[in-house]
C-alpha cells in the first residue's frame, strides 16, 4: 500500500506563531504517528518561519517511523542531513524566500550540482528523492543523475480535479509507469487531499508514498486530527 508521510510545517507555524511550544510539535508528531501515519516529512527554510534547524535533530531522535526531510540543497541543509541521517532527503529546487515548493528540478540543467548532492547523500546511508514534473525527459535526467526516488509535483492535478478536469492524470499515470520501468521509486506530493488522493492514488502506478501537510492540518481543524489521519488511510487502502 502507498505508504502516507505526513508533513508537519504548519503545525511548526502554528507554533512559531505566539513563541511557545503550543501545539508541542514533537507531541503532535508522535500522535500522528499513533493515529496511522507511515513517516513525518518537514521543510526547514532558511528563515525558519516553520520548522526549525534543531526540530528536525529533535524529531530524528524520537520517531519510530522513517522522517523525510525536504529542502534545497544548500552547504547549510546538506550538513545538517547528514548529521541527522533521516531515511530520506527529498531535493527541491526552491529559492530560500519561496512560499512553497512550486515547481520541480530541471534535471538536465542541473544535472552535475544534483550527481554530487545525491552521491554524498548516498554514501551517507540517505535515499534521495528529486521533485520533478510528470515529465519523461526530466525524468530520464533524474534517473542518468543516480536518484534513488522521484516525487511527482502534483499541483497541476489537483488544480484540474478540482475543475472536473480528470485528463491531467494521464500525464501521472505514464510519468510513474515510466520511472518505475528505469527502476526509480515514485513518490508524491503536492495540494493532494482527501477529494483527490484515492482516484490519484488508484490510477498512478507505482506509487511508493505520498506527502501531505497543509490539506490535513486545515481539515483538521474540523474533524480532529485522528479521524483526519484515518480517513487518509482509508483513501490508500484497498489500492493495489
């Protein structure tokens, strides 16, 4: 079954926001946990206006479930990676003020900065994943460049989905079936939410993980953070 990481950034805002540890995001990550969750993902920014540095030592040294970390791969992140060793480091290519990741690597491009990051996460014991377009060629690039995984930037779906637009999957189904086919692993993530992520999920093949954080804090906040994290579950499950 895909396995659902969980993103914790805007629980880490929440918290940031008035100064005190309220909500405890260690506590709040162990209870997510608790409630189902397959792995915690974060984003530290060099701002730290969420997650911040020591967050993830912290989080590294409680979880009994795989932590990714997500970020540019700057000399400031990549030493911190590989101090903390968390099971994977997903590479994105965003500028240090960017609101949010909002589009993938260009693979070709920046072919030779991403050899040298991905070998010394490797040789470091990290699986490395590169967020990239559901596109063939920027896929070849990430499998020529010795990525462990690919995470498809699902956006575009979800922004069409949300209109009745089901034809943008298509372009999802043969970006995974293809890098599956190269041998990459395929993760996911990206305004994936309880509408959209089980016809996702049932049609894009395979599909190791998806990564999911701002769509669950919000219905949270209406429904509970368990019945959240289960009905997560629930849009994954049953799905071959």
């Amino acid at each position: 079954m895909t396995k659902l990481s969980v993103n914790i950034n805007k629980i880490a805002l929440i918290r940031n926001s008035r100064g005190k540890n309220m909500p405890d995001l260690l506590k709040a990550a162990e209870d997510i946990v608790r409630f189902g969750a397959d792995g915690i993902t974060v984003h530290p920014r060099p701002d730290e206006r969420h997650i911040r540095k020591q967050d993830v030592y912290d989080l590294k040294a409680i979880l009994t479930v795989e932590l990714n970390v997500e970020g540019y791969p700057s000399p400031e992140f990549l030493k911190m990676v590989e101090e903390v060793k968390p099971a994977q480091v997903t590479l994105v290519p965003d500028a240090p003020d960017a609101l949010t990741s909002n589009s993938g690597w260009n693979t070709l491009k920046n072919k030779h900065l991403l050899l040298e990051v991905i070998m010394g996460l490797q040789n470091a014991g990290i699986r490395t994943s590169l967020f990239v377009e559901p596109d063939i060629e920027m896929i070849e690039g990430a499998r020529e460049i010795g990525t462990d995984r690919i995470e498809l930037y699902t956006e575009d779906y979800a922004a069409a989905y949300a209109k009745g637009d089901n034809s943008v999957v298509e372009s999802y189904i043969k970006a995974a079936a293809y890098a599956g086919m190269l041998g990459l692993g395929v993760n996911a993530g990206h305004d994936l939410n309880q509408n959209n992520l089980r016809y996702f999920a049932s049609l894009v093949r395979p599909l190791d993980e998806v990564s999911i954080g701002h769509a669950i804090v919000c219905e949270s906040l209406y429904d509970g953070l368990q019945t959240t994290l289960e009905n997560y579950k629930k849009c994954l499950s049953g799905i071959e």
